[in-house]
C-alpha cells in the first residue's frame, strides 16, 4: 500500500526506521550494514529528510547521527500511516474491545527498532481474558497478513518483570490513562 504512494524503498525503510520509535538513533554505515543496501541511495535519502526538516542530525566523533524530528508538523500523521501500514490500528481496535481490564499495550522486537518484520511482537498489561485474546490474534493475523507473537502480564506481575530484557525498551502504543 504505501509502496504505491513512496516509489523509494529506502525512503520508506528510513521512515519506518525513525517515525515508528522516535528514540530510534542510527548513522549512515550502519543503515547501510541493517538494509544491505548501498551507502549512496541511503545517503541520498538521509539527506532529503534531513533538509526537508524531518530528521534531526548530530555528530558524534566522525559520525553524523540521525533521529526523526518529533517537532515536525507531519511527524505524527507519518508515524500514524506507518502504524496504519503496519496493521496496528486494526489490532489495537480488534483486540482492545472486550479483552477485560486491559492497561497497556507495548511494541518491542524488530518493529520497535524500525525495521519492517513478518512478525509483531506485543507485550499486553492487564487482567485480561487470554482465550478472548488468541481469538482475536487470529483473526487479526488474517487481517493483518503478519503473524503476531505476545506476551501477558497481570497487572500485579509487571513488578517482577524485566522489562530491561527487551532490547530495545518496549514501545508503549496504547494505554488506558
């Protein structure tokens, strides 16, 4: 879908990587090393959204960090359309209903780094009903076209849970508050 709107593959490789998880740092070789790709066509779109103000840079020694620019007009319609193309908005509708006492929802694995996987995993908070749950996953894998791994804490569990364990931290993406 997005493909038809964004002809650059490394233009949207670059937006999923910096507008999904704004913490998202990275420099130009290794975006090379994680699309295999060369360093000229990332360079080249690097430079188009950092120009068009979309993303922040930073040196750190000789190495020119990138970041999306959480300050730009469009930067939460694009993060919005990169969830939309992902199929998160159809999870969170279809498995937030009815689940019970539901208090967050987290993104963690490849997507929350920015890189586009096969595979959605989320981490659910929450006194919920677990077979309502792996209904729902179902349905929205078929939907989706993704398959979705996850994880459930009770409200009272989340104490014990090292949440330092995930690498990158979690995403949040949806709360109750």
């Amino acid at each position: 879908m997005i493909e038809t709107l964004i002809s650059s593959k490394t233009r949207i490789k670059l937006l999923m990587k910096f507008f999904i998880n704004s913490n998202t740092t990275a420099y130009l070789r290794s975006l090379e090393e994680e699309f295999g790709e060369s360093s000229n066509s990332i360079r080249l779109e690097l430079n188009r959204l950092e120009q068009a103000g979309m993303l922040n840079a930073t040196l750190k020694g000789n190495k020119k960090f990138f970041q999306a620019n959480t300050k730009h007009p469009l930067f939460k319609e694009i993060h919005s359309i990169l969830l939309k193309h992902i199929g998160f908005d159809r999870i969170v509708e279809n498995v937030i209903e009815g689940l019970g006492d539901l208090e967050q929802v987290f993104l963690s694995g490849s997507l929350s780094q920015g890189m586009d996987s096969q595979i959605i995993d989320l981490i659910f908070i929450g006194d919920i009903d677990r077979n309502y749950l792996v209904t729902l996953v179902e349905k929205a894998e078929k939907v989706i076209k993704r398959k979705i791994r996850f994880l459930v804490y009770a409200d009272k569990e989340t104490a014990y849970a090292d949440f330092n364990y995930f690498k990158p931290q979690p995403l949040l993406l949806w709360s109750k508050d």
